[in-house]
C-alpha cells in the first residue's frame, strides 16, 4: 500500500536522491506486494508484520537499511554485495548511496528483500545488546546510616536494584552537604516506613 507522504518526501528530496528512492520503492512492493509504507521519525518505512526496512535523503547521501540488518548479514553471507555499511559508514542503519551505481543490483536487493519480510513473517527479531548497569553500591554515610535503623535497612535490602539506585542517585546528586544530610534524613524516614523513593507518585 502506497502513501502520499512517501510521495511528498521524495519530492522534496535532493534531486540526486529522487532517483534513487524512487528505484527502491518499487522494488519492496514488487518484492512483497502486501508491504505498507509508513513514515516514521520523519523518513519513509517500509513495513509487513513490522518494519523490514527504511530509506532516507540527505543532503550528500540518501541510505536504505534492513530493521534485521544483522540477521540479514548472517543469511546472506558472501552474497550481500556491498548491501551493508562499511565501517564507520553507517547511517540510519543502512549504506550510503550517492548515485544509483552505488546500489547492489536488484537480483541482490531483491533477496535481501525476500529475506528480511521472511524474517518478520516467522518472528525472528535481532536480539539487541542490552548494557547491564553497575551492580548498586551505597555511599557510606547510607550504609552507616542503614546500619542504625534495622527496619529502613530490612527495607532498603528488599528493594529491587532499580529501586535502591533511586535512592542513591537521588543522595549523591545532592550538589551540598545540606542538602544531602536532609536527604539522608529523609531517606531513611520513608524506608523505615516501607515507602519507595517516588512512592507520592505511585498511587496517582
């Protein structure tokens, strides 16, 4: 399904970029007839049973990427023919192109298509690298201060780690000795009495 937004974007595109975006659109349709085009943040997808890909203008390069870009890697192999960003290159998520030449040949773009709608049909998502955060670790005026009242302690150690490192964050953001000991106070106050550090907004 066609959008008439598709149609504004390319339009009002760089007049390099027009052909180029205009080569790609067919071919997802062409490739897959049931693929929907959606806008978003501002640049045209292309979507079925979620986004298989997208394609943008800039003012030097246009790009077309794959949601399943590493996926696709792994599946394609040797057969990719410059499908994918060099390094350093990355834009959007896809190769930059600046003339029609730089675009893999349709055979290529067509599998990769195939590929990607593929993916999404059989639910297979690119499992996407989650950074752990530190383990909480308590400033010592908090620990010598838990160490005075079982019942805010009891509490504070029950709590899960996002919740202990509301309390944390918010005592070591403290920019004054003032306003830490005030916090302090306070902190161990609303453990003792059960109370999450955000609990006035938990209820609302």
């Amino acid at each position: 399904m066609r959008n008439p937004a598709v149609d504004a974007y390319i339009a009002k595109s760089a007049e390099f970029a027009r052909p180029i975006l205009a080569h790609l659109r067919p071919l997802m349709h062409k490739t897959c007839p049931q693929i929907e085009e959606t806008m978003k943040w501002s640049v045209p997808h292309f979507e079925h049973k979620g986004i298989v890909a997208n394609m943008a203008a800039f003012k030097q390069h246009a790009v077309f990427g794959f949601w399943s870009q590493k996926l696709l890697k792994e599946e394609l192999g040797k057969d990719s023919d410059g499908m994918f960003p060099n390094a350093g290159e990355s834009s959007m998520g896809g190769r930059k192109i600046r003339a029609l030449a730089d675009l893999p040949s349709d055979a290529v773009l067509i599998r990769a298509i195939k590929v990607a709608v593929s993916l999404n049909e059989e639910g297979i998502r690119p499992k996407r690298d989650v950074k752990k955060k530190p383990p909480v670790k308590p400033p010592p005026y908090l620990v010598a201060a838990l160490r005075k009242n079982a019942r805010a302690k009891k509490t504070f150690q029950g709590f899960t780690p996002s919740q202990q490192r509301e309390y944390v964050d918010w005592l070591t953001e403290a920019k004054r000795d003032a306003t830490r000991d005030k916090r302090l106070a306070t902190t161990i106050e609303w453990l003792a009495e059960g109370k999450q550090r955000n609990w006035k907004y938990q209820n609302c």
